[in-house]
C-alpha cells in the first residue's frame, strides 16, 4: 500500500451521485477519489454526437434549476452554477401531452398559478380540481425534508408515502381525460398504474413547473463543472477504473480493487452503482443471503428506445417545448405495452439550431421498450473500450423500431418526413452497456406502494464504512439524485451542518 493510494473516500462510480458527494466531501477537506469505469464521467450525464450535432444521452430537460429553486441552491454550493449555460423552456408550455389521432395537445406550464390558467381553457369546469391537484402536489413535496433543503422527520415523508399515483389524481378529479393530462409525462418517473407512489410524481412534477431549463449544449456540462470543482479542493477522478471489488476485513472496506488490479484504500467508501451490481463486490457475510436475495429480486423500472436524428437546416420549426405522445387515452398503459403495439409512447425533445434561430438542428425521441425484446442480443457487450457488433439481426431490428417511430412522428411533425440527413439508435442493451443499470432500466429500481419497505434502500449498508448514493436510493433525475448526494453525505458530516453550508 502506498500513501498515494490512501483516501479518506474512495467513491465507486462517477455518475452525477457520486460525482456531486466528491464536491461536497472534498469542500470538506476530505481526500477523495472517484473510480469511473468509463472513458467519459457523468454516467447518464454523458452526450455523444454524430454529423456534428451534440445528442444528450439520457438528461434532455432538469427541473429545480431556476433561481432559489432546489437544485440550483445544491448546484451552486457545488460550484457549477454560475458557469452552467441554460437554456429556458416556453414558460406557458415546458411539456405537451398528446393523445391518439386527437390534434389538441395539453399543455403543462411553469408556475404554479400559471400551470391552472394555461389547462384552463381545456378543462373549463375544473378549476377547483386543477388548484386541488397544484395544492397536492405542494403539500406532498413539502413532507420530504430535504426537497425543501431543511431537516425533519421520517415520519413526514410516511404520512404520504403509501398514496399512489392513479388513486390520488381520481381522488382529486372524476374527469378522466385531466386525469391522463396531468400524469402525461409519466414517462419522467416510468410510472406504473397502482404501483407507483404519488410522491414519485408530485416531486418529480413540482420540479418541472417550478422551472424547466435544457443544458447547452448539452448535459455532460454538469459533470465536466464537477469535475473543475473537484479538481480545486484536489480530488481525484480516475477513467477507464472499473471496480471489481470491494475488500471487506473485519465488518469494515479496506479497499476497492479495480480490473487492472489497482487498490484503492479508504477510511469510507460510497457505491454509486444500483445495490444489485454493488452486491458483486462484496463478499461479506454482514450481506446476508436474504438481504441478496430481496435486492436480486426487485424489479426494475422499464428501459428506453432511443431515436436521434439531425434535420436539414431551416426545415422544422423550433419547439420549446417536449411533446409526449400516447398511443391511447389511458397514459398508464404504454408501460405494458404488447409486442405488436409498439410504439405505445413517445417524447420528442427538440434542439434548437444556433445558426437558424427558429428551427430545430435535431430531435431526440423516446419509446418506453422492453429488455426482454432484446434479451436475444443481451450476450453480446458493446461500449466504448469493448465495441462488438451485435450483427445483422439486430441492426435491422434497430432500422423497424425507427422506421414505426418515425411513422408517428410524420403524423404530429409531417415537417420532418424528408428532411432526415442522419439518425442514430440506442437500445435497453445501450443503456445497460453504457450505464450499467440492470437490464437498461431508466431509473433503477421500481418505487412500489405495495411494497413500500422492500423498494426503499437506504444509504447506509450493513458495513459501517460503505454508503450507497445515486438513483437507486431516493429518488432518480438530476434533482433526485442530487438530493441523495446531500443525504448520502450528511450521514458522514452530519444533515443540520451540510444544509446550513448549503443554504
Ligand atoms: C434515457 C434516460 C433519460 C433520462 N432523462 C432525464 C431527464 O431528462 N432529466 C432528469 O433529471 N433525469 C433524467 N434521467 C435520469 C437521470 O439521468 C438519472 O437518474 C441520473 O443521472 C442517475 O445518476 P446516478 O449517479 O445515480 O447514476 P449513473 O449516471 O448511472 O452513474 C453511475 C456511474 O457508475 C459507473 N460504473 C458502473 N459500474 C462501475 C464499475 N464497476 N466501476 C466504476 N464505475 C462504474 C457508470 O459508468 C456511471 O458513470 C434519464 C435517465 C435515462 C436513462
């Protein structure tokens, strides 16, 4: 053991989690170092591009982010704000929800008070269930602490935990199609009809309407400040370091090794991975066999196709706005979603072209999908540093699932039909490649009211010296995430201490 390899944090992962508790632990003086398997840091925070245009991988739109919101409150006491270029979406309309054939879409505004008005004129009799719905959302994001930047009590967050999503919004309206408007960007959160809890949806939404922003150019922004910060209080991020272990002597981690046989001792460590790939790490007996079994088992959120594509220039107008698209009337049934219904769901996140205000350069579009209609691919690995070829079969899969995508699309936007000069796709085996998320999934495990204990993880592990951070552990999404850096940390510099540096 050498004393260059000796932290006072090894952090397993270089995600947006493990990213920001580097920032924070380092702007206390600790030593701290980042194990990022990949080539690029940031993890779902990394863009790619192709034909000279800048693609988000997975972020295309934050919530929180406006001036005494949430996140940028976080964001700036991590250094990062100031220098972040943003990008506001149309105040009156952040998102639109689509239906069908049906050629009105709904819009979702930002601002409380503006979010009723803008629906209003859709659903003229329900204003009280519109300033109902706005209250509830408030009131439950208000039960979660640290949402609010403040300290409280687990018995705040208990008293609305179990509601679910579907039985709250019809508690609140009898109107059906409002009902759907208001989950319409279920997608946000991969929400589940009877599962999902309300909370998942009141924080995730609150968010959006306080402020919904786009990063320029594009979200690896966000990693690539983190980074600048980090490097000033002196941490380290080591690339291409894939952990494959972490040594457990005596009930405590001495040291993480990686593939290329490298150690790297610590006082404490932090796994920003899901707990299922962290499982493999440790063999430890204070990792019971049923504390294996039940993180084995949880299921996970659904996984995405992704469709990106660059436009001729001058050829589609700019939208600033994301649509969400949905096959039918009912916005929870694209979740489960048959083989031969595909495409159930879309949203479309546009680019504005720099050179030709007004239009977009590019459109990115989602499709909740399956793994297991990739599961006859899922030997083959592919990501950078380890490209296979998953051949012919699943090139043309990829070519159908764009093609029937696109057909939806011409119907909303026929200004793209003809105007394609490139496109590129990805699958649940990209994502489970790139991010290693099990089986691609978009936000980690599935929230389940019906399970609400067992879906819940915790930051602390049964090894003292080893805490779990990122998606998996509270809530998913660039404000979600961020919030669980703060409780991930707070459990080694203490909760009331870290807010008021914070605030
Ligand atoms: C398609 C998609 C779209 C999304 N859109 C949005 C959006 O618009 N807005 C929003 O707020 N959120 C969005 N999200 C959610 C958000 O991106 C994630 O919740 C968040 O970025 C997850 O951060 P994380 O740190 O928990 O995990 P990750 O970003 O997955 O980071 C984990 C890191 O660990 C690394 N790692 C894995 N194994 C090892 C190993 N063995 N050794 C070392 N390192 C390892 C990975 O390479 C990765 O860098 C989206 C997610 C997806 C998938």
């Amino acid at each position: 053991m050498t004393n260059n390899n000796t932290y006072d944090v090894v952090i397993a992962g270089g995600g947006l989690g493990g990213m920001l508790c580097a920032v924070i632990l380092a702007k206390e003086g600790m030593k701290v170092c980042v194990l990022e398997r990949d080539k690029q840091i940031g993890g779902c925070l990394q863009t790619f591009s192709f034909n000279k245009k800048v693609f988000d991988s997975c972020v295309h739109y934050i919530g929180g982010l406006g001036e005494g919101h949430t996140l940028h409150t976080i964001l700036q006491y991590a250094g990062v704000m100031d220098k972040l270029l943003l990008k506001a979406y149309d105040a009156n309309a952040f998102d639109k929800i689509a239906f069908g054939d049906e050629e009105v879409m709904y819009p979702h505004a930002q601002g409380l008070d503006n979010f009723v008005e803008q629906l209003l004129p859709y659903f003229p009799e329900e204003k009280d269930a519109l300033q109902k719905y706005i209250k509830t959302v408030t009131t439950v994001s208000d039960h979660f602490p640290l949402y609010r930047l403040r300290t409280g009590s687990a018995d705040e967050k208990a008293a609305v935990s179990s509601w679910g999503v579907t039985q709250t919004l019809q508690d609140i309206t009898s109107n059906t199609k409002l009902q759907n408007v208001l989950a319409g960007n279920n997608l946000l959160y991969a929400g589940v009809a009877e599962r999902t809890p309300f909370y998942l949806h009141a924080l995730v939404t609150e968010s959006y309407i306080h402020s919904s922003h786009k990063v320029m150019p594009g979200s690896s922004q966000l990693s690539k400040y983190l980074w600048q910060t980090l490097q000033q209080h002196s941490g380290e991020i080591h690339r291409n370091a894939e952990v494959v272990k972490l040594a457990e002597e005596n009930g405590s981690i001495t040291y993480a090794e990686t593939a290329d046989g490298q150690r790297y001792y610590g006082k404490q460590f932090i796994a920003n991975v899901a707990p299922e790939v962290l499982l493999d790490w440790v063999d430890s007996p204070l990792f019971r066999t049923a504390y294996r079994k039940r993180i084995k088992g949880l299921e996970q959120t659904i996984s995405t196709f992704m469709l990106n594509v660059v436009l001729q220039p001058r050829a589609v107008p700019m939208r600033h706005h994301n649509i969400y698209w949905h096959a039918n009337q009912n916005v929870w049934d694209a979740v489960q979603y048959q083989t031969g219904q595909w495409p159930a769901n879309y949203a479309a996140f546009f680019t504005e072209d720099a050179q030709n205000a007004g239009y977009a350069e590019s459109i990115s579009i989602l499709s909740y999908m399956h793994y297991s209609e990739v599961a006859p691919f899922e030997h083959i690995i592919n990501r950078t540093g380890h490209e296979q070829d998953r051949g012919d079969a699943y090139a043309a899969f990829k070519e159908i699932r764009a093609e029937l995508l696109l057909d939806k699309l011409y119907q909303r936007i026929p200004e793209m039909k003809g105007n394609i000069v490139a496109q590129s796709t990805a699958t649940p085996l990209t994502y489970r490649d790139y991010t290693a998320t099990p089986k691609g999934s978009l936000y980690g495990i599935l929230k389940d009211i019906n399970k609400l204990a067992e879906t819940s993880i915790a930051a602390r592990t049964k090894i003292p010296n080893l805490l779990l951070t990122g998606q998996n552990v509270n809530l998913h999404g660039v404000l979600g995430v961020s919030i669980t850096a703060l409780a991930t940390c707070a459990e080694l510099v203490g909760m009331e201490y870290l807010l008021g540096k914070i605030k």
